[in-house]
C-alpha cells in the first residue's frame, strides 16, 4: 500500500452521550456480507464495548436500504480451499457468539434482508427490530449447507423446533411481517421509522441501572438453558451481585427522595 491509499472501514460505530452505541456494518454495495475485513473490524468493535462502562445498550445495524447484512460474503469464499472455508465459517461463529455475549443489551435494527450468517447474526441480539420491507431467512440449504453461525441452536429456543426446522429445511424466505407473527422480530416498522424505533426502545433500558441490565441478561441467557429449579438459583446468584453496589442504593435514595436515579455503574 502507498502513502496515498486508505483501508476503507467497513464497520462504523457511533457512541453517543446517553449511553447507546450504535454500530453500523457499512458495505452496502456488497450487501453488508460478513468479509474477513468487516469480521476483523467488528471484533475489535465488539472489544472495545464490551469493556467500555460508558456503553449500556447497543444497537446495531446496517448501511443503506438494501440489507443488514446477507450473511457472508460468497465472492470471498469463492476461490478459498476447504480448509480456509472451515476457518472462515469458524470465524463468522465466533464473531456472532462474541456479540451474544456482549453484557449489554443489543438491538438488532434489520433495515433491509438478512439471511444466513445475516440472520444469525441477529439472532445473537437481545431484541430484533425489522423494516417493512425487511426480509429474513436460513437460506443455507439452498446452497448445499447448513446454518454454522449459531442457527441451528438459536432459532429453535427463539421459536420453537418445528417452526425452526420448517424455516431452515425449506430455505424460506420470510416477510417482516411474517418473522414477527412467529417471534423472530419484536417489532416490525416503516423503514424511516426503524432507528427511531430502536433508540426510543434502547433509551427506555440505558436510563436503568447498568449493572441491573448485564445481570439481568445473565440470568435469562442462562436460564434458558437449564432446569426451572437450576435458573432460580442462577437469578439468585445474579441478584446477589447487586446487593453491595452503589447503584442499588442510589435507586433507593431517588426512589425515597422522588428523583430520577443517576447510575453511575458502580
């Protein structure tokens, strides 16, 4: 590379003063599709919230009308061996499980198609949000594969495993309306209204307490995978963390002195 050339980012983040950050994938003449340059980014991304005490909710998105994100990027996977496929299909799960572990709360803002590794992706969000004109589907059949960034096993525990397996045998391709009608999507809007949506649903959490928001989710991420007796005693354990923290008491004050609490996440 010459003095003259720069690496064009393929992944923006907007971190804002009440606390949302909002990351956008930005390769909307490729349809926003998972390359190893755009992976790479959100991993750092990723990183760098994930141990920022500023960020308390997430949303992320993707750049233009067009698409989230269509999973990954085929041309790039093209001319790979096999065993550069198998790497490439393991970075796309660990980039996808990184940001389901994320402790913040994330916001998937579907703003156009996501399929395949573009629906997994949302999948390992918190909430989804879609555009009218979204459209979202386990495409991976049709292409002689499966689903192997997580959507085999999230897509079951979000909707059930016969509505899951139908999806993903047949390749569907789903109206927003018809991935909110199952459960794939909280809430379906117009496409102007959708960061809008998002942000008034991300505002409404960011203004709690944040360590209350990462325990929260701790729990229910967790306790989805064990036995009703193993998850109450998970949501003890996860209660117990807050006891001794000053955000607790700072909620009893303004709750006592009729204020709005100021949490600090402490």
């Amino acid at each position: 590379m010459n003095e003259t050339e720069t690496v064009v980012k393929t992944v923006q983040v907007e971190k804002q003063s009440n606390g949302i950050a909002v990351i956008t994938l930005y390769r909307p003449e490729a349809a926003n599709a998972l390359s190893k340059q755009m992976l790479k980014e959100l991993q750092t991304i990723i990183y760098e919230l994930k141990h920022n005490p500023d960020i308390r909710v997430v949303i992320l998105t993707g750049a233009g009308e067009k698409a989230f994100c269509a999973g990954a990027d085929l041309k790039e996977r093209k001319g790979m061996s096999e065993n550069e496929v198998k790497q490439a299909v393991r970075f796309i799960h660990l980039i996808v499980n990184e940001v389901a572990l994320l402790p913040q709360p994330v916001i998937a803002a579907i703003n156009g198609v996501a399929f395949g590794g573009g629906l997994e992706l949302a999948l390992a969000c918190d909430l989804r949000i879609g555009a009218l004109e979204a459209k979202v589907g386990l495409t991976e059949t049709s292409l002689g594969i499966i689903p192997g960034a997580g959507g085999t096993q999230r897509l079951p525990r979000l909707i059930g495993s016969g509505k899951a397996k139908e999806i993903i045998f047949s390749a569907k391709r789903l109206t927003a309306e018809e991935a909110e009608s199952i459960g794939i999507l909280e809430y379906v809007v117009p496409r102007e209204k959708l960061i809008q949506k998002a942000h008034e649903i991300a505002e409404t959490m960011a203004k709690n307490a944040p360590l209350a928001l990462i325990q929260s989710k701790i729990a229910i991420n967790s306790g989805m995978e064990v036995d009703l007796c193993t998850g109450l005693k998970l949501e003890e354990l996860a209660y117990n963390a807050l006891i001794s923290t000053e955000d607790r008491l700072e909620g009893l004050r303004a709750f006592t002195e009729k204020r709005s609490p100021q949490y600090k996440g402490q």
